[in-house]
C-alpha cells in the first residue's frame, strides 16, 4: 500500500517517488484508475502485495511441525534450567489423543505448543496460576485464549488448532473462561489440552511426585473440568511404561518433542511462501509484543527490507530472504531481562553485552528449523557493521551476507524513528542523514545508496496516515 497510500493523497508525489526509485519500480494507473506498481523483477503489486510471476512454491518443503516447535521453545524460554511449559503440555496431550479416536492427534499437538501465545510478552508469573478459580478474575488471562487463538487463526492452515486454544480454558462443569461453555460445547480436543495442561500444573506444584500420588491428584483436579472419557485417556497416557519419568526434566520432554514431530508430522509439509510468511509472522508478533513501542517492529523491518532488496534488482529469491529473516531478527530478544529491554537509560558494558546476545540466540531458536539454516544465519548477522566493529561475530564487508547488511540498514531506520524508553521517535529526515553518515562504516554504500528513497517512498506513505510511534 505503499504508492498507492501516497496518490490517493498527491498522485504527482506519487509519481515522483516512484521514479526516484525506477528501476526497480514504477508506478501507473490501470484502467479504472487504481495505481498498480510493476517491478523490474516481474509481477505486480496492488495494496502492497507483492504477486510474483510464476508460481510460489518454496524451494524444498519445510516441515510444520519444525517451525511450530522452534516457535514453542521461544514461548518456553525462561533463562532458567525448567522444563519448558508448552513443550510438555504438548507432549502429554499428544499421548492422550492417542487413547481418543475422535481427536485429531496433530492438532492437539500443535495446540499444546502454542496454547499460552496470547500471553506473549507477558511473563508466565507462577503466582499468576496458583488458584486456578482466580484465574478468570485476571484479566490477562482470561483474555489469552481469545488472543492466541486470534493469532494462530491467521495461518489458514492453523485454524482447527485455534480453535483448540480459544477452548482450553473451559470446564465442562461452565466455570471455565472465557466463554464458560459446558459439557458438549467444548470439544475433546480443547478437553485434551486442558487435561493436560492441568498435569503440568500438578508437576509443577509438586515437584516430581511418585506416579501414582500424582495420577490421583490429577484425577481429583480434572474430575469437574473433563469429561470421564478425556480423564480416563490421559490417566491411562499418564501410565504407559518410560513415560512419566520423562516428563520431569528439560532435556526429555524436549526429546519427546521432537520425536513427536518426526513421527506425527512427518508428512505436514509447508509448500508455499505464503506459508512460510504466515507462520514467520506468529514469530514476530511474539518478539514484538514487549516492549509496548517495539510493537510492529519486524514487521515493518521485512516490508522495508524487501522494498531495498527490489531497489538492489536482488531478485524474488533474496527478497523472500530478507522477509523471511526480517520477521525473525529479534526473537532472540526474549533472552533479555525486562529491566534491561525497559532501561530509560544508557546501557552498562555487561547490559550492553547481553542485548548483542540475542543475535546468537536468534540463529540458535530458528537454525532448528530443517530448511531455513540460511534464514538463521541471515538473521543473526544484521548486527553486524560493514567495518567489522559489529557483533556476534565481527564479520567485514561481503564477508556478512547481502540479506544480513540490507536487514542492518532497515532495522536502524525503523529503530531511529520509532520511540523508545530513552528517547522520542527521530524524524525521518535525520534517519537517513545518520544512515548516510554511517554508510562505509556502519552500513554497506551499495545498501544506503539503494535503500534511501525506498525508505522516502515508505515513510511518506505512511506518515499522512498518522501511524504513530512517538
């Protein structure tokens, strides 16, 4: 929507910007009127979709299962040594299913990994699950269902597991939230997961208790709040041989994972880029939801990256790489305590060290997925200075890879006019003089040269629209 923004308000600005750009775009007028944008690449765009010529298949197929649990592990992450939460409500929920031939197995699975991500930035606080007949009175949580399912349903492929979390909170006794649905009302699958998630609160309450204490405060906990069906399947889950034990330390339940996904969703294959974009995306609403004003930031970081990568005559195939790590660049950011994310303040050397952590812990979170190795490591290198005075690696010039620099360039803009704790938003003007100044050292000149008036063109969409960030 980027021109098209811009000539609904001033068509000559329009058409200005555009050729300040051209190639690798310019702008036009169809037919009806409706500006279209074609690029030197081939397609065109209406509305700020990009429709590349040809067909959109990715490359090799990557693996559901991969992207959801790497997702997963980055919801678990807690700098501690615990078992991860989502990790092992998904694998208890996974072998209760197994026991009910009326729940999809895979869905349930996949539900259980991503069942909290309406919590997002919002730490899992223990004391925040202690009563669980308090828990409908707290806001935050009364509403996560209803926000994680609205976020999981924005894959299409994804939407019966929404519709799994928007459910996992309900009792079939009707003192469940956030809809307190009864009996019939809630499926088994929502049933399932919230059989489930009850164990790994009994887990954590006590500890790691003898199986058999432990099957009976379970079945005393979801005797009101599950059907006799769903209790009796994961009781009996609960009990087959190995199982339990290996649902009390870290590096077990992540085994089980993983093996869960080989073996389930083997054949849950991801085969388009729309796809792969759509379930990136989850990534960067969950890395962006804390701090409130960073809220959108890898988004708008890909959507820039993209527009500069076009303006380079790149190609489709690097465009989508640079979305793609774009959406993810900063998941490593939950490896950063709150106080440091939320300093009004100068960072100390050892604060400061920890944020350039995250670039390691980003190639660390998505290098697990199978087929997106180059997306990680594109990632992790946008922290990295042409010069080599970056981090983590202090990689130089073309030794950093023409996504990561582009991604460098982009998400300086985007940070330089957006507010943060220390300091307003800056104009767009001063952005780029600092970009320009930066170009050689900081930044790659082949990348400023190119990404200067396609940032002019994205800003001055956006800017009649009061989209703030101030």
């Amino acid at each position: 929507m980027l021109l098209r923004q811009v000539a609904d308000r001033n068509p000559t600005v329009a058409l200005r910007l555009s050729q300040a750009v051209d190639p690798p775009y310019r702008a036009y007028r169809d037919g009806d009127g409706t500006l279209m944008e074609t690029f030197s690449t081939g397609g065109t765009a209406t509305a700020g979709r990009w429709s590349p010529p040809g067909s959109t298949s990715v490359r090799s197929p990557l693996w559901r299962g991969d992207i959801v649990a790497a997702l997963a592990s980055i919801l678990d992450y807690s700098g501690t040594d615990g078992v991860p939460h989502h990790a092992r409500v998904a694998a208890i929920a996974a072998r209760t299913a197994s026991h009910l031939r009326t729940v999809d197995r895979l869905d349930v699975f996949y539900a259980g990994l991503l069942h909290d991500i309406g919590l997002m930035g919002n730490a899992r606080d223990p004391d925040r699950w202690a009563n669980p007949d308090q828990q409908a009175n707290q806001p935050i949580l009364r509403s996560h269902p209803l926000i994680g399912a609205q976020l999981v349903a924005q894959v299409p492929e994804l939407v019966t597991v929404a519709e799994i979390v928007m459910d996992h909170h309900e009792c079939v006794n009707g003192h469940g939230y956030p809809r307190g649905k009864t009996g019939d009302e809630i499926s088994n699958g929502a049933q399932v997961l919230h059989f489930a998630n009850v164990c790994d609160v009994v887990l954590r309450e006590q500890g790691s208790p003898e199986l058999i204490p432990l099957l009976d405060a379970v079945r005393r906990r979801t005797t009101p709040q599950v059907s006799t069906a769903v209790a009796d399947a994961g009781i009996e889950a609960l009990g087959e041989p190995g199982l339990y034990a290996q649902l009390l330390t870290p590096d077990d339940v992540r085994f089980l994972v993983s093996s869960i996904v080989h073996r389930l969703a083997a054949d849950d294959l991801v085969t388009t880029e729309g796809q792969v974009t759509s379930l990136l995306e989850l990534f960067a609403h969950v890395t962006d939801a804390h701090p409130a004003d960073k809220i959108g930031h890898s988004r708008r970081v890909a959507t820039l990256a993209v527009l500069v990568a076009m303006a380079m005559r790149l190609g489709k195939e690097v465009a989508t790489t640079v979305k793609w790590a774009g959406l993810v660049h900063d998941v490593g950011m939950v490896t950063i305590p709150k106080e440091v994310l939320d300093k009004p303040g100068p960072l100390t050397p050892a604060e400061l060290k920890q944020v350039h952590g995250h670039a390691l812990a980003t190639e660390q979170f998505i290098g697990t997925i199978r087929g997106l190795e180059e997306i990680a490591k594109v990632a992790e290198a946008h922290g990295e200075a042409f010069d080599g005075s970056g981090y983590p690696h202090g990689r130089s010039g073309n030794e950093i890879p023409i996504g990561a620099r582009i991604l460098a360039v982009c998400d300086t803009f985007d940070a330089l006019t957006s507010r943060r704790p220390y300091r307003d938003a800056r104009e767009t003007s001063l952005a780029i003089d600092i970009l320009v100044k930066g170009s050689g050292s900081l930044f790659d000149p082949d990348v400023v040269q190119a990404a200067v008036p396609a940032l002019l063109v994205a800003r001055a969409a956006e800017e009649p629209l009061a989209v703030t960030r101030n």
